[in-house]
C-alpha cells in the first residue's frame, strides 16, 4: 500500500508492517493520500510500524507505571522510538496515529507525555509545550486554519 502525505511525498508500507494500520489494513485500496498528516509525521509513524513488523503483538504499556523512566516501562525499541521524537512533534503523531488506528503508538505517545510532565508545575508544562516553537498570532492562525481544514477532510482514498 502507498501512504500519500500532506506534502505529496509517497510512502510504502508493506502488508508486515501495515497490519498495525488497523483503520486502513483491511481495505482493498492500493493509495491512500492523507490531508492532515505531513511527510515527517508520517514518516515516523510508518517507522514505528516497521520497527515492530515481524512481532506478532506490541505489548500493552503496565499501569501504574513504576518508574518516572520510558525505558523502565515500555521495551526497548519502543523507547528508543519515542525517544527520538521532538517533544514538539507528539500530538501530531497521537493524531497520525488515531487516524490510522494505532493504538499503542497513541498509547506510547501519551506515556512519554504523561512522564514528561507528571510532577511538573503548570508553568513548567506550558513551557514544555512551546519549548522551541515561538510563533507570531499570525502563524498561531495560519496553523489553527490547517488544522480546521485537516479536520474536514483527512483520509483522500484512491482505488
């Protein structure tokens, strides 16, 4: 199958790795263009379903969590996934990833979230979200109006 990103570039994924799509995995389609989901993100999303093609599951993540340490409660290559992702980029992979239906990839990405912010003051958590993303009101608009749009129309399928 061929995953088409925002920015027009073409992904393939093959049937191993696609099965974690579980929105899209069981369609007869050949391409699928996505709206809301640029070339990065789905890059990196694509790349977390390879990582684990030939596992037969991804385990579920334990709750409570007994570590404040994603390598102490997921394995390790889901660690080292997530670990390699600017913090800016998660909720867009959380929204990737809802989107095609990867559910322990959402999962995954709100554990780092939940770590990276648990016993954190207010204050130190809005820091956290606008770390390395200072954006005029226009550009704040000009990604609201993507996002508005994105909303609308995510998935363009094409047999």
């Amino acid at each position: 199958m061929q995953f088409i990103s925002q920015d027009d570039l073409t992904f393939n994924i093959n049937n191993k790795a696609l099965k974690y799509c579980t929105k899209v995995s069981n369609t007869n389609l050949e391409v699928i263009k996505f709206a809301g989901i640029n070339s990065n993100i789905l890059r990196k999303v694509i790349q977390y379903c390879e990582i684990h093609q030939d596992d037969v599951s991804i385990p579920q993540i334990s709750r409570p969590f007994k570590s404040n340490l994603i390598y102490d409660i997921v394995n390790f290559k889901d660690a080292n996934f997530i670990t390699s992702i600017d913090f800016q980029e998660i909720s867009q992979i959380i929204q990737a990833a809802e989107l095609l239906g990867i559910d322990t990839l959402v999962d995954l990405s709100c554990v780092y979230i939940a770590l990276k912010i648990r016993g954190k003051s207010s204050e130190k958590i809005k820091l956290l979200f606008k770390a390395n993303k200072p954006q005029t009101d226009e550009e704040d608009q000009r990604q609201r109006d993507i996002d508005d749009s994105a909303k609308g129309q995510r998935i363009q399928i094409f047999d």
